[in-house]
C-alpha cells in the first residue's frame, strides 16, 4: 500500500468520526496545498528525521512523507493513532508516540539532522518553542512552525512594532526568523477566529547564539511587562533582585535609561543581560 491509496484527509475524518476538540486547541487542516507549501519550507527532507507535534488525522504527515521526510509523530489525543497507524503502514516512514510532547525529550528520540515541522497546537505553542530554543545543546537544524498569526508576528517582530517583546528577542538570540506565509481561518476545520501564519527558524551560528536565554528572559519580562514605562521604572525591580541601580545599568551599556523598551534592539537587550551579572 502506498500513502495514494488511502482515503483523503476528508474521508479519513468521516470514517474515523474525528471532531476536532477545543480545550487542545485542535483545528484540522486538511488543504494539502497547504501541508505541502508547509513542508516544502524545511526542503531538502530526503532522508531527514522530521518531528511533528499534534498531527491530528494526519495532513501534514502526509506531506512530510511525501517530501522525503523520516517523521516521528508526538500525538497525545489516543483517537488519532488509527488514522497515523494508516499512514504508518502505507509508508513505513512514520513512528509515532502516543504522549504529550512538552514531556518528550525530541534530541533523545531521533538522530543526525533534526527538523521540526509542526502545525502547532494554540494552547501550548509558544511553551513549545521557549523549549526549543533553551535546548542545551540545541538538537535541532531547522524549525518550520504554524502558530496563530499573532503569535508568529511575535516571534519575527522588529523593535518599534507592535508585537515586538519579550518572544522576538529570545527567538532572535537564538535563530534568524521570517514569516513564509499567512494561512486564513477557512483552511481549517472547523476555522478558528483567527488566522494562522507559518514561520521559519534557522539556528544562527552557535558563536552567534546569546548563551544565557533564562538571565535574557528575565530582563525582558520586567522591561515589557511595564512596556510604556521608561527603562529606569520597568527595569527597576529586577535591578533591585541583582544588587544594581538601574539608571546606572542603562548607562553601562551606552543605553539611555529614558527609552521605553520596544525600541531596544536585540543586541542592546542582549548587552544589559551580559552587564547584569558583571556590574
């Protein structure tokens, strides 16, 4: 048997009698134009071991296989294994672990180059990637994730956006990230209220990588969770937890402590972590 002689993603869903369920933040996409268009994104996938986090009945699997792809598929909801057990069959290019991905350690489980493409699940996305950047060693080359678009404007924005903060910052200590395409709501079934986007993550040279994200994170939790307040006010409780003055940490690092926080730059986040600990 091959993945072309099983039922369509619309058929599975019908025989298996699959709804998609709320509270886990499930939405069904099953436009293979799409799945396609995603997993084209981690090319070139010949022989390379994929991670996919909740594949539902299965689209982006098949994709994933379709491209090239050795998939191992972490899915914690028990009435998706008959459908991926289908595929796995057809293929014999997909393992699957019945279990919750947030407690299943990716670098143990596959080897060589580590790809994770992924239709994320709503409710844990972004608990998801702060794993995945805080990874020590980082075990993955390539990271291609759907979120909802406010959550990937998120992780690409620049300072002065809007959506600039504390995910931009680790996110781009750690990786480029772009934003490859947006997905509207009706893709999906059923739609959610909002639209999704695919972004893509590619490692920067471990060189180039921050290397303290849990220092850097904290810093940046303080200075956006007061985001229009001055530096001096929104840094000035964890300048206080490390024994420093904060207008005099702002001025160590050639920052004025008068700028609010969305217009700081990466690096300039990243110099008053480094000076943090060194003052």
């Amino acid at each position: 048997m091959s993945l072309d002689n099983l039922p369509t993603l619309t058929e599975t869903v019908k025989i298996h009698n699959l709804r998609a369920n709320k509270t886990l933040g499930q939405h069904f996409l099953l436009d293979m134009n799409v799945t396609d268009k995603i997993a084209r994104l981690a090319a070139p996938l010949e022989g390379n071991s994929v991670a996919e986090i909740g594949p539902g009945p299965g689209g982006l699997t098949r994709a994933l296989i379709q491209n090239g792809a050795n998939v191992l598929a972490i899915e914690m909801d028990d009435r998706f294994l008959a459908p991926l057990d289908d595929i796995a069959r057809a293929s014999g290019k997909l393992r699957v672990i019945h279990g919750n991905a947030l407690k299943v350690d990716i670098g143990t489980e596959l080897n060589g180059d580590i790809k994770i493409v992924a239709n994320l699940p709503y409710n844990v996305g972004t608990k998801m990637l702060i794993n995945w950047l805080t990874a020590d060693p980082l075990f993955w080359s390539q990271a291609v994730l759907m979120f909802q678009k406010e959550v990937a404007e998120r992780v690409v924005a620049a300072p002065g956006e809007s959506a600039y903060g504390r995910l931009a910052i680790l996110s781009q200590s750690v990786c480029n990230a772009r934003l490859a395409f947006e997905v509207p709501a009706n893709a999906f079934s059923p739609p959610p209220k909002v639209d999704s986007a695919v972004v893509v993550l590619d490692p920067l040279p471990e060189a180039e990588r921050f290397p303290d994200l849990k220092l850097l994170g904290e810093v940046t939790m303080a200075a956006f969770g007061q985001r229009r307040k001055m530096l001096r006010k929104s840094l000035k409780s964890i300048a206080k937890k490390y024994g420093v003055e904060a207008e005099l940490w702002c001025e160590s690092c050639e920052i004025d402590p008068q700028r609010r926080p969305e217009t700081l730059s990466v690096r300039e986040f990243q110099s008053l972590a480094s000076r943090l600990v060194s003052l």
